[in-house]
C-alpha cells in the first residue's frame, strides 16, 4: 500500500491557494473553491493510496479544475493563480490517466 505522496500535496497547493485568495483579496469564493477542491482532491489521494486503481474522484476533481482555470487563465491572461493551478490540474490529470493505462 503506497502513499499518493503527489495527490496530497497537489491537494495542499489548493487548499493553500484558496487560502490565499482569500487572505490577498478577501475572495470567499476562492476560499470555499479551494477547501471544496482540495478536500476532493486529498480524498481522491486518500482512495488512491488504499486502491491504486481507485482514481475516479482525483481524476474528475483534477479535470475539472484544469477546464475552469484553464478558461480563466485565458480569459484574464494572469499567469498566477489561474494559469499556473490549470497547468498543475493538467498535470495531475495526464499523470492520472497514465496510472490508468498501466
């Protein structure tokens, strides 16, 4: 039984964006987004690492994020936050349909 080591800290780097968002513009929207994604996301690396082939809540939480920043990043063209939470979604996505594969 091997620990998601990735899924958990892509799961941090939300909840701690969201955090973020919220303590630099006082956006509770970011805030809630980031709890809600990055609790998702913590129990999808928590189902990963009881069942490897248990990815369908990471992989659709991280598919989801990468759609909805990937549409702000090219609505705003800021790079932070939304261009670099797209990318790492994208990221854990691809990494997630390879697990998939293999």
């Amino acid at each position: 039984m091997a620990i998601d080591w990735l899924g958990f800290g892509y799961a941090a780097v939300i909840a701690f964006g969201g955090f973020m968002g919220y303590k630099r513009k006082g956006s509770v929207m970011s805030l809630i987004a980031g709890l809600v994604f990055g609790g998702l996301s913590a129990y999808g690396a928590f189902k990963i690492s009881m069942d490897v082939r248990d990815n369908t809540i990471s992989l659709l939480s991280s598919g989801m994020l990468a759609v909805v920043m990937g549409m702000r990043f090219k609505n705003s063209g800021k790079l932070l936050p939304a261009g670099i939470m797209a990318v790492l979604s994208l990221l854990m996505f691809v990494r997630l349909l390879f697990k998939i594969m293999m």
